[in-house]
C-alpha cells in the first residue's frame, strides 16, 4: 500500500480557489441541503500552497474585498466577538448573530487573542511553545468549541475547527482543519485570515514563511453563487486572458501581534469617524509601509463609507498594485474621473 504524501500543490491561492471551484462543480460527489442551502459538494479536500503570501486572487468576475479581509484579520486580533467592527465591514454578518450584537462561531479571535482566567492567551502559548521546543507537535490553535452545538438552531457555528502551526527546518508551516467550507465565498477569507497569521507567527518567531495546507471535510458550493461560479470559470478560457500579476507585499521582519494593535487604534479612528488621513499624513504614521498601506485601504474604505465623493486619486495611486487592482474592480462605480490615469 502507498501513500500520496502531500496534497495537490499550488504557487498561489489563484491557482487553487480556482481549481477547487472547477472541481466542486464539475464533478461533486454528493448533493446536499443542510438547513435549506442546496448545494454540490465534495468530502475531504485538501490542497497546499507553496508561497502563502499569494494569498489573493485577482479575478474581475470576482473582485476580493480586500478590505473586510484586512479587517476581519485584525478583528481576529483584537480578539473581539462584536458586530460593531465586523459589521461595519460586512453588514451581512449581523444575520449570523443570535442575539444581534455578536458572533460565536465566526469570531475566531475571541478564542484565539482573547486572555483566559490566567491571563493568558492560546496564540501566546503556541508562540512561547515553538520558541521553547521548535519540534514540537502541539502548537494547536483550538477553534471549534463542542458548546457550539448545544443550540440546535444556532446560526453561527465555527466552519474552523482548528490550526496546527509547524516548525521545521526553519520554516513555520500552517495546516487549517475545516469542517466546512464554502468554497466560492467563505474560503476566500478563510485562506487570507490564516496566512496573515501564519506570516505574522513567522515574523515573532524569527523564521521563515513556510507552506500552507488547507483540510476540509465538507467543500461545498450553494446552487445560488453556481452561475457566478460558472462565469468566474469562463473568465481565464476567454481569448486573450492576461491573468493579472502582482508582487506579494512581504510582512516586515519587525511584525508581532503589537503591530496589529496599533494599526487597529487607527482602525478605529477611521471607522468611528474621528479620523480622516490625507495620503501625506498616512506616508508620516510610525509604521513599516507595509503596515501604511494597510492604514491607506482603510482610509480609502472610510471615503466610501462615510461619503458619496469618489475615492480619492491620491490615495488610490498610492496603493501598492495589487490593492489598487482590487480597489478598482471592486467598486468601479467610486473611481475618480481620471481613474485611468491613476491605474
């Protein structure tokens, strides 16, 4: 008997989002309708990347928001469960709440960021525990809770169920174990959540970046998103298809979980509406310029939020490529007039 002894392995979360949705659709293995979301599924699928920071893809049938997923990465961090962050970013999320204030299943950072009785947090002892035995097999991150399913018809249970970070030969490796995963919409985040950790574990650490691997029981996609699905598919079969390329923005070696905090302070000032940063004024912030272009999207998500103006053509032309690409495409109708310009 022999066994296959890695996955099928992709350069960048392009390749496979869309290898996994060609596969679930053209060739699933069951049907399903769990609590009314019809849909085509596949069982244990499980796919790796080799450079975790090509973690987005750029397709224009499917622009990715990269700004909820910025954020709902440093809401993780904040290790926070509450609808006021989150919700901002994503209004749609308040369905998912049973009491409409909060999330228990979504809100992996209140389980992974969030200091128990002793003070102390599970991202903080995977931390100490690699440092202390770099062999180890135990750095878990526990995301699934078994009280999840004490309510039968509670709307928000965790699709993670937990996070194996492994340290070998001088690169930290991450592998995701999921219950389930939409793999048109969820997925998405899912991925750019746990290599953004996984790179920022790396950096505290002093290590190098290694692979990522992501496990799911159930890969799934809903007959409502299987049009668009279908369309997305079509878009690199098209004559002349030039697949868009970008450099991944490589985090600065000075990252640990106390860089997020502060990125978050400005998080706040932007989305509350104390704050509004000019790009001069986002160029002068005590932050790496990776962590900057971070603060930019946001303020650039502030304009469209809290205002009816185009974005502002500065701002735009001073993201890096990539974020400017998916800025442009994803709300093409608050560019500026001279948007060809900036592009």
């Amino acid at each position: 008997m022999s066994f296959l002894p890695t996955p099928p392995t992709f350069d960048s979360f392009h390749d496979a989002y869309l290898a996994v949705l060609d596969s679930v659709t053209a060739e699933p293995d069951h049907r399903t309708s769990s609590r009314g979301n019809d849909s085509a599924e596949i069982t244990n699928v499980s796919f790796r990347l080799t450079n975790p920071r090509n973690r987005l893809p750029f397709l224009r049938r499917r622009p990715v928001n990269v700004v909820y997923n910025l954020a709902e990465t440093l809401w993780y961090a904040a290790g926070r469960d509450d609808l006021d962050m989150i919700g901002y970013y994503a209004p749609g999320m308040a369905t998912y709440s049973a009491n409409g204030r909060s999330l228990t299943g979504t809100a992996y950072g209140i389980k992974i960021f969030a200091p128990d009785a002793r003070g102390e947090t599970q991202w903080d002892r995977v931390v100490e525990l690699l440092r202390a035995d770099p062999d180890t097999k135990r750095a878990v991150l526990s995301i699934y809770r078994a009280e999840e399913l004490a309510v039968a018809a509670n709307p928000d249970v965790s699709c993670t169920l937990a996070a194996q970070f492994l340290l070998r030969e001088g690169r930290l490796h991450l592998t995701c174990y999921m219950r389930g995963n939409d793999a048109y919409m969820g997925m998405v985040s899912d991925v750019f959540a746990f290599t953004f950790l996984q790179e920022v574990a790396a950096r505290e650490l002093g290590v190098e970046l290694g692979h990522y691997t992501h496990h799911v029981g159930s890969m799934h996609v809903n007959d409502r998103d299987a049009k668009a699905v279908r369309r997305l598919l079509n878009e690199p079969r098209q004559p002349g298809y030039v697949r868009p390329a970008f450099p991944s923005p490589v985090m600065p070696a000075s990252t640990g979980t106390a860089t997020m905090c502060v990125v978050l302070e400005h998080e706040e000032a932007l989305r509350t509406g104390q704050a509004d940063y000019t790009v001069d004024q986002v160029g002068a912030l005590d932050l790496p310029e990776y962590w900057r272009q971070v603060v930019l999207l946001l303020e650039i998500y502030r304009q469209i939020k809290h205002t009816d103006d185009p974005v502002g053509a500065d701002h735009l032309a001073a993201l890096d490529g990539g974020y400017r690409w998916l800025v442009m495409n994803r709300w093409k109708n608050r560019m500026p007039t001279d948007v060809g310009a900036v592009a």
